[in-house]
DNA sequence: CGTGTCTGCCCC
DNA sequence: ATTCTGC
DNA sequence: GCAGAATGGGCAGACACG
C-alpha cells in the first residue's frame, strides 16, 4: 500500500471539517483509515486529533497562538500585525495560513509531503528544547509550512494549537474504527471499552490493522498505563438525584486534584513494568523510570498526566499498602495540620511543580481521599458493582493520616441527601458526589451513575449574583469568530475613586442570540481607547473597548483572591493567603443575563469584599 | 541573575 | 471548570 | 443525552531578553 500524501489527506479533513453529521463523518474517517497502511495510520489518527501521541505521552510543543504568528509572518514574509489583524477577522489561525500560502508568491513547494514526514517533522520540532529552542521552532514550522498547498498549511498550522476544529474527537474516531472492520453497534462498544484502558486510538488502530478485533481482545488494563477516569454529570435538585438513582451512596466533594494511583509490587507473579519501560524507550524519555525499591508506583491527573514526581509523600505512603497491586481513584488536597482545615484549590495547586518538590510537601501536607478501586491483586474491578468496590477499598488498610478513604454514606431519600448536603457545605466543603451502588466504573464516561452537587447549585455559591459593567470585549475564535466577540470583561463600581475595576472576563452563558444581541447593543458603546475611569491589569487588555453603558448579571462559584484583577485591591482588609495588592475575582463565571441598570448601580467593590468576607465562615 | 511573556489536550 | 448547540 | 467546541481564574515551567 502506498503511503498517503499530507495534501490528500488535507482534502480528507477538509470534507471533515464541512460535514457536521456525525453518521455521515464516521464514514468518512472510515474511508481515511482503511485506506492508510498500517504504518502511517496511527499518525494519521494522531494528527486527526491535533496530537502527535495519546495524552499520557504528553508531547508538548510550546508552540501556540502568539508563536504561530509568528511562524505565519516569518513564512510567508507578512508583517505580524498584518497576521494578527487577520486572525482577529477570522478567528482561525489554519484559515488565516490557508489565505496566506495562496497569496504566497515566494519559491516554496518542496514537491508533495506525505503525512508520515509531516508527522516526523512535527515530531521532530516538538521535541526542540533548550536555549535557542523557540526561534528554531519558528524556522522549521515555517519551512514545513512552505512545503505544503494551501489546504495542507491550514490543517498543518492548527496541529500545535491542539485543535482541528473538525467536529470529531476521540469517540467519533473509534466508531470509524468499528466500521472500518464491518462492526456495528457491537463492536463500538468492545472497541470503546478497550480504548478506555488504553486510551490510545493510535495503538488501537494499529492492533485492529494487524490482528483485527481479535487481537484486541488481549488488551487488558495494565499498571502504568492510566484508565479514563470516570466522570459526573450534574443534576439542578436534590429530588431529582433521588428520583433518577434510586438507592446510591453519598460522598463529600474535596475542592483538590483527582489522582489515579498505581501500585504494583513485585511480590508474587509478574509485574508488569516491562511493557511501561518500553514505551517510555520509544518515545525517549529520560528521568521518568521509577527505582522505589520494591514497589512501582505511578500517579496519573485527571487529564492523565503523569504526575508521580510531583507527590512523593504520596508515593511513599500508597508503596507500604499491603496488597501485590491496585489502581485507586482519589482526590488529593492540601491541609493545616494545626487547625486541621483543607486549604483553598489555589493551595493545593501549588503542589503540582516539577521543582521544590520536596520543600512544598512539608509546607503543603496533602490528605487523599480514595473512593474508588478499579484494579485489585491482578484483577480489574471495572465490572464490578460500586457497592463491592467500595467493600474492598475498605479493607485496604489506609494509613489513615495521609491515605483515607472518602466518607461514604448509603442514602434513599432527598432528606437523608440533604442532611449530608448541609454537614458538608458546613466543613468548607464543595459539595456531595452521589453514586449508584449498582453500576460498574465507567471509565471514559460522563453520565447519572455519579452525579455532583455543588454549592453553587443552591444558589449558596454566591451570597448574591454580580451586576458588572461591560468594561470591553474580546475578538472571538472558531464559531465564535462570526460573533465579531467571544469574551467580555467585567467591571465592579469603586465610588471611592469613583472608577471600575475588573472582576472577571465573561465567555459563557450567553446562547448565540445572545452574542448577537451583546454585538448589537456594544456597538453605539464603542471607544477608541480604555476609559480613563478604567483600572485594568495589562494582561486583560481588550480588542475593544466601551465606555460605561451596558451592565450584565453576572453568577459565579466563588470569589477569589486575584492576582491579575483590580476589584477591591488595596482596600485595606485582611485576605487569608492573599498577597498584598491583591484583588478579588470570581471562579467560573457565567452572564445570567442583560441588565437595564445604570454603570453606577452596578455592584460597588465594598459588596464584592463583603461577599468574600462571608464565603471565608 | 532577575523580569516578562507565553504555554499548558495544566488544574479546577 | 460552565455553558450552549447540533445531531 | 451525547459529543464537541466555545469560554473562565490561576498556578508553575520554559525561554527570551536585558
């Protein structure tokens, strides 16, 4: 079989991209993958996904938005802000490349790529690091951009951002995958849940090229190698979570970091390190491998990171378990061992660092809290029923100082949740996790076998929504990009000072009527610079900006200690953990709607400040 | 050696 | 993370 | 209901530059 060219795989992508029927782009991924030899097509799915490897590979190019304007400038001789003002028009820097190769009357064409050596070329420049990294970067992705047609720069230039665009992902992927090899609704089901344990589609692919579904079969879950985790859909009451799980089981939600624990001793039979090692080989990692005597432990992110050599109390702790082997799921958060309170997310997040490791561990002392186990002494419990699942991790024997498995309550009625509900909301923390007691792990999935409930759906997030004012706008991307916005700055009133200070940038909640509405009513607003009675951090600059007249109701999770946002900076109150000039902001924020308010009624920071100040008991 | 800018399928 | 939209 | 694509605050790391 011939290897594909890059240009005839960027006409495949473009019907991609122009197809929004998701039946209809299975079947063109079909077509792409069946025609692809079993060499190239894990690349092929690679780049079909804005990736050059699966995400537990974590290959980054430290390339994006403001180093691809660069790359674009550079390689088809246009002046940055030439580049920038285009990408502000049209909101996709692969259309804007597109535009500019065709215009591009330089030598250029290097003869037809195929996709392996775009691949390996990308590959090649991702891996570029050190001193004088980034302006190489610019350079090679600039030659590579020349070599290719119009349509092969477009798709070419969106790979280092991370994102097609073409309306498919992962899951549409492998339904490609079962209908390459004539499967229907069956054979989805086998491959996704092979994909889940090894979510890696290349791997998949090239399995399924080489041993059909057969050979997939053999794929089991392996320690080192990360099961998706299992997610949970939300639900607007607490009647409704007990109407729709029946009996479940009902757990605090910690505000830390999600952690998928392997541990995998050399006791009794064989561990299974071998294939782990290999493939760190393969892609060239150095520093990585594991040398705890005795016992190997990985710790996954929630986005499958890697990020065992970031918590190695962690590592110590789950190697003295006493069991051959086990994949646990938990969520780690930092605590006060005097006052035995948990810290605020931003705490806990210092954690996650590569360096001072070991110095932030005893600053920042971690509980986890375990609720799940997925893997037991050689066995998956995925199938298993959460209820039995849950028997086991109790007999596991936690450290109970830094290891504790999560407080579990069987539950059957709104009383009993709500009971639980306010216990928890009134030791500080987010919310409840209700669980059925009868589903399997469903790694991978999003669905009402686990269902959150947070604070913020009571309306006890914030004492109060925020009235802001419309301080600016942002230029939008993707389909955001025909809005002429895509996120807006808020501002709360200082009548003090008599001037705004920002809050937050708003880019959801508004329905696409909306969008059109904001353009509508902003337009009459606009100015040629930022309002004199504006106090913004520069990093928050708008694309444009608006004089005081448009005041929007604004709902949150949280306020925040900020160091970017002005609101309430300087006012001279004592800010637990807060660096001086600091400001406030808010923690996912989202517009209600459309207010018909004057910019001087809109929220004064002294309300803000008193918002914070009652959130801290 | 600091400081500033950009990046991260980052974490949430 | 939250939210909206097309299928 | 799912899959996908818009977007948020805030942290540490990697480089560039002076």
């Amino acid at each position: 079989m011939r290897l594909m060219k890059f240009s005839s795989f960027a006409r495949c992508l473009r019907e991609l991209e122009s197809t929004a029927s998701r039946k209809e782009m299975v079947g063109i991924l079909a077509e792409l993958l069946k025609r692809s030899s079993e060499e190239e097509v894990g690349k092929i799915c690679y780049l079909c996904l804005g990736r050059l490897a699966p995400v537990y590979r974590s290959v980054e190019f430290n390339v994006a938005e403001k180093t691809m304007l660069k790359v674009l400038s550079f390689s088809f001789g246009v002046r940055e802000d030439e580049v920038r003002s285009r990408y502000k028009k049209l909101g996709d820097l692969g259309s804007v490349a597109e535009l500019l190769r065709g215009e591009y009357r330089g030598a250029g064409r290097g003869g037809d790529l195929e996709v392996a050596e775009v691949y390996n070329e990308l590959l090649r420049i991702a891996r570029d690091s050190g001193a004088g990294s980034q302006e190489r970067k610019v350079h090679s992705l600039a030659a590579l951009l020349r070599k290719l047609s119009p349509l092969g720069v477009r798709y070419c230039a969106r790979i280092p951002l991370g994102q097609l665009r073409l309306g498919f992902s992962d899951v549409t992927l492998i339904e490609a995958l079962a209908v390459m090899v004539g499967g229907g609704k069956e054979e989805v089901k086998f491959i996704r849940q092979k994909f889940n344990i090894r979510p890696d589609v290349g791997e998949i692919v090239r399995v399924i090229k080489l041993h059909g579904l057969e050979g997939l079969k053999e794929v089991g879950v392996e320690i080192g190698t990360p099961i998706l985790p299992a997610l949970a859909e939300r639900m607007p009451t607490m009647e409704k979570i007990v109407e729709k799980l029946g009996e479940f089981a009902v757990e605090p939600k910690m505000d830390g970091i999600r952690l998928q624990i392997h541990l995998n001793k050399a006791v009794n039979g064989q561990p299974l390190v071998d294939s782990l090692e290999s493939q760190r080989e393969l892609f060239n990692e150095q520093g990585s491998k594991k040398e705890s005597p005795g016992a190997l432990v990985c710790i996954f992110s929630r986005r499958l990171d890697d990020v065992t050599d970031m918590f190695p109390d962690v590592v110590a702790a789950v190697q003295k378990l006493p069991v051959d082997s086990a994949i646990m799921d938990g969520e780690a958060i930092a605590y006060n061992p005097d006052t035995e309170e948990f810290l605020p997310f931003q705490e806990t997040m210092k954690r996650k660092r590569k360096y001072n490791v070991a110095q932030k561990a005893a600053e920042l002392p971690l509980k986890v809290f375990l609720f799940d186990l997925l893997f037991l002494n050689g066995k998956s419990l995925l199938e298993t029923a959460f209820g039995e699942r849950r028997r086991l991790l109790e007999k596991l024997v936690l450290d109970g100082n830094l290891l504790m498995a999560a407080r579990h309550t069987k539950v059957n009625s709104a009383r009993k949740l709500k009971k639980l509900f306010d216990l928890y909301i009134s030791e500080g923390l987010e919310g409840v996790m209700c669980k059925r007691l009868d589903s399997p792990y469903q790694a991978g999935a999003r669905n009402f076998n686990w269902v959150k409930y947070k604070r913020s759906a009571e309306g006890v997030g914030l004492p109060d929504t925020v009235d802001g004012l419309v301080m600016g706008y942002y230029a939008g991307r993707g389909q955001r990009a025909k809005f002429g916005v895509g996120a807006f700055l808020a501002g709360v009133f200082n009548p003090q000072k008599d001037r705004f200070e920002t809050i937050a940038k708003v880019g959801t909640g508004l329905t696409d009527d909306q969008w059109r509405e904001f353009s509508r009513r902003v337009g009459p607003l606009e100015v040629k610079a930022k309002p004199a009675e504006y106090c913004v951090a520069k990093e928050l600059e708008c694309d444009a900006w608006l004089r005081p007249g448009l005041v929007v109701e604004i709902d949150a999770d949280e306020v925040t200690c900020s160091p970017v946002h002005t609101a309430a900076r300087g006012l001279n109150i004592v800010r637990t953990g807060a660096e001086n000039g600091a400001g406030l902001s808010l923690r996912f924020p989202r517009l209600v709607r459309f207010r018909d308010k004057l910019p001087e009624e809109a929220t004064t920071v002294e309300e803000i400040m008193e918002m914070y100040r009652m959130q801290q008991t």
